[in-house]
C-alpha cells in the first residue's frame, strides 16, 4: 500500500523551507513535583533538549493530521500532539469495534491504551494510519506483524512507571520489616497489638536485588538512601550504582541478603525462578517481594515457606494469573492456592500497582506522544516495538530545499538498488537503512530538490513493487 498522494501536496515552491516547531520547547516546560498534588512530569530526555533548538521538518500542512485518540490518554499526551497543530479527536472511553472501524479510516495517528483491540481487520481499514501510540507499557492489544507488513510504527512507553515500581518496594521493604499490614489489620478489626518483636529497622541490612535493570537500579539508589546494603545479581555484567556489589551467582545473591526483591522480565529462565530450592537458600528470617511478573515465584513453595517461617515476610504485585477487570476475581478459582495465600501473617498483596501512578501515566503521555511526533514529522523510529530502527539527525535551517525521504519496503532483495537509481540523480547527503522481519526502512535526505522533483520521486519509489508505504518530508 502506497501513502496519499497529499503527503507531497500542499506546498508551492516558495513554501519549501522548514517550519519551526517550538512544541517541545512549549512541552518542555517540565517540573518536578514538590507535593503529592502538584503536576508532575519527566526531565526533558537529552534529545529533547536537543529538540528545543533545532528545526522541525513536516511532513504535509500540519491541519491534516488527525489524531484519534482513545481511552482517556494522558493530558501531557494530548497537549503534545494538539501543540503541533494536528487535529486531535479525543475519546474517554475505547470504542465498539465498528464504530472504531469508521473513526480509524480518516486518521494518520492513532493513541490507545490497553482496552482496544487494533487487529488485522480494524487496521486492514486503516487507510490513512503511519503511526500507533500504545499510552502504557504493552503492545499485544495490537497486531504488530500485520501493522509492520502495513508500513504502520507503533510505539510505547515500557520504563515510564520504574521509578513508582522501586518506591512501592521501598515502601514495603519497611512495611514488612514492622509487618504494618498485620498491625493494620488488627487495628480495623479493634485488636491494640503494641509489639516489638519481629520488628526491625531496615538500616543496616541487606537488600539483594535480582535483575539490575531500569528499576532494580532506582531502587538500588533508594535502599543506599535508607542505611541498607545492598547486592544484585543479573544476567549482565552491570555497572553498580553507590556502593552496591554484583554478585556472581544466584545462591550468592539469596544467601546473603535480608531483604530478596525480583526485577527481572518474564522468561523461559525466569519461570519458577523462586521455588523449594531457592527459598531454602534464603536466610531464616528473610522476606521475598515480587513486583516482576507473576510466574518467577512459584507460589505454592512461598507458602511453605512463610508457614515453616523461614520466610518472615513477603509482598506480592504480580501473579501468575490476573483478573481482567476489577472485582471480586481473586479467588481459588483464578489461582488455586489463593485461600491459602490470603492466610498468611505478614504478606501484603497488592493488584498489580506498582507501576500505576499519576506521574507513571504523566510521564507515559509525554514519551509516547513525543515519539508520534519524531515519527510524523521526521520519521524516527528509535523504540519502535515493529519497525527496524531508522533515524537521521534533523536537517537544519541552513539546508534550504533538502528532503527526506522514508521508504518502508518489503525486505526483498534488489530494492536498494532500485531506489538508489531513483535517487541517484541528487546528492544524498546522507541514508541510513535496517530491516527487521519481513519489513526494511530507508531514510535519506537529499538536497537541491524542487517541488516537482518531490513528486517524481515519490511517484518513482511508489512504483517500485516492494514498496509498503513513502513518504517525503520536506
Ligand atoms: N508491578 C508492576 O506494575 C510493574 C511495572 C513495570 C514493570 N514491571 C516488571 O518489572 C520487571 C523489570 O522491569 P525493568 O523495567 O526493570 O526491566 P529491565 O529490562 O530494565 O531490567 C531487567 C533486568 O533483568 C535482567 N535479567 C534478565 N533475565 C535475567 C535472569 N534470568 N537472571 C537475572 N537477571 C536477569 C536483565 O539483564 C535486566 O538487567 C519486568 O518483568 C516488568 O514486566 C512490573
């Protein structure tokens, strides 16, 4: 499928020159939170600051994108995209299929969270749509092989909410090391229960942490804060943060910590990662937290474990099976051992939350809208989850009447050939290229291109037969 004819039309020859987009620098007016209630939104990445400068290409006269944007999608999302001056269409809710059918015909950019259903058959009628914006961390609410064979981005947003996630495991770090849950319980059901024992301060104990990515590593930093030492054990040689220590195996890690938390993703390798054998490692007296993924702690272990009370204490984000909805589903019939688990003394359960916070989704809004934009107007894909990765530096002011053209084809052979015959008539001052699957992506900017040369182009490179999608920006 080729694009619209109308990315090349608007302009007239005077009109070829670079807008500037101050957007980002609008956007850009980040802050930090300083109270709960306050706004809060990420730091400006490095590339941002680097985009409060530099001129924008646009793709076509910017009143014709339209944005449709479904599931109540961040505001920090949304005033991105509508301070592009893109036609932003906005939807509390997803929609039926067909009437999301009738909406996704028209638009060039879709925003959605995880209710919405983008499948071959709602994308095989989205003509006009370049781009996906996931407004959360997963993808496999949307074909992504079929949006790929389609010439369609999609992005999202995975590591918005780490910092939420390692400040819940602070948070029961200390809960469970004064077992708050229980004292709170007691408390709601009338019980005065003024104990100290079982009770420890978390200063001066050990956290081990398994997995030391995005928020292993947050929480590193936070656990330093507390007076804690801590150990981490990854797959990856990874440099520490502080003072922490990487240790080389597994029993090293479980052996030497008081305080085992998982952040690992879920894997072949990761499965039961957690069992009979590894608890057994533990110190007495220790406490497992699992915020990683539902199936690296195999529960029903855990449980003998907490019972035999070698384990005084665990905290449970994720499980390894989870409602679709919120209600009353937590139940043995979701989980076999969930009367079981709900017994214990000194576990907090929690429903998945770790990552849902305001500033998670602030933050998502911001990262995600960020890349529809780069992706529009200037056809990155850095951080797509279906395409190669493609990007150029922006073309400056200084280049009057240069070009860029992205080419997503299918990854057959000869067709590098056949466009650089196309292009070979202009200097291509630079071109990068990258395949992933069956899909590849050229981007090239070329210079000294009048307006009737963007349209020969890109009707050229519409004709090769590998063709997916073109697009010239200018
Ligand atoms: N509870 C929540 O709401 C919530 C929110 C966000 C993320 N998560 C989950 O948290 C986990 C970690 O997320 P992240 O963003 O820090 O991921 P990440 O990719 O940044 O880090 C994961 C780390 O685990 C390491 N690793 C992979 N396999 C391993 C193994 N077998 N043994 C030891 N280390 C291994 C990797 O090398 C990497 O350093 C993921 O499972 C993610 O799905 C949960």
């Amino acid at each position: 499928m080729g694009s619209e004819a109308r990315d090349i039309v608007a302009p007239k020859l005077e009109t070829i020159s670079r807008t500037v987009s101050n957007s980002f620098t609008k956007a850009g007016s980040f802050s930090y939170s300083i109270s709960p209630t306050s706004t809060f939104h990420s730091p400006p990445s490095s590339l941002e600051a680097f985009r409060q400068s530099a001129k924008q290409l646009k793709p076509f006269d910017t009143k014709d994108i339209k944005v449709l944007l479904l599931e109540n999608v961040n505001q920090t999302g949304r005033d991105i995209l509508k301070e592009q001056g893109y036609q932003v269409e906005f939807y509390k809710s997803s929609l039926p299929e067909d009437e999301l059918i009738e909406k996704i015909r028209d638009v060039h950019v879709v925003g959605i969270r995880s209710k919405t259903k983008l499948t071959s058959r709602v994308l095989r009628e989205a003509k006009n749509l370049i781009v996906i914006g996931c407004f959360c961390i997963g993808t496999n609410q949307v074909d992504l092989k079929y949006a790929a064979s389609q010439g369609i981005a999609v992005f999202n947003s995975p590591f918005s909410n780490s910092r939420s996630v390692a400040e819940l495991v602070i948070g029961e770090i200390i809960a469970l090391a004064r077992q708050i849950g229980d004292r709170s319980n007691e408390m709601h059901a009338g019980t005065w229960n003024k104990v100290s024992s079982g009770s420890w301060e978390i200063r001066g104990k050990t956290l081990g942490i398994i997995g030391y990515g995005h928020i292993g590593s947050q929480l590193s930093v936070l656990a330093e804060a507390f007076g804690m030492s801590v150990i981490y054990y990854d797959v990856v040689n990874l440099m520490a943060l502080g003072t922490a220590k990487q240790v080389s195996s597994l029993e090293d890690l479980l052996s030497g910590a008081d305080f085992v938390t998982l952040h690992v993703p879920e894997s072949p390798e990761t499965k039961n990662m957690i069992g009979a054998k590894e608890i057994e490692q533990m110190k007495n007296g220790s406490y497992l937290i699992n915020a990683s993924r539902g199936s690296v702690v195999d529960i029903p272990a855990l449980i003998e474990g907490m019972r035999s009370r070698k384990i005084a204490g665990a905290a449970l984000d994720v499980y390894p099976n989870e409602p679709a909805g919120n209600g009353d589903y937590f139940n043995s019939e979701l989980n076999t051992w969930g009367d079981d688990l709900r017994k214990l003394k000194n576990i907090i359960l929690t429903p998945h939350i770790g990552g849902s916070t305001e500033e998670a989704q602030s933050a998502i809004g911001v990262e995600v809208a960020s890349a529809l934009v780069r992706y529009v107007n200037e056809g990155a894909t850095l951080a797509s989850v279906n395409m190669p990765e493609v990007n150029l530096r922006s073309l400056t002011m200084d280049e009057p009447n240069h070009v860029r053209v992205t080419f997503i084809h299918r990854n057959v052979p000869g067709v590098l050939r056949s466009v650089n015959k196309i292009l070979g008539d202009h200097n291509v001052d630079k071109q990068m290229t990258d395949s992933r699957g069956e899909v590849a992506y050229l981007m090239a900017d070329i210079s000294d291109v009048n307006q009737n040369e963007i349209k020969a182009i890109w009707a050229d490179l519409e004709g090769i037969s590998a063709c997916i999608r073109t697009r010239v920006l200018y």
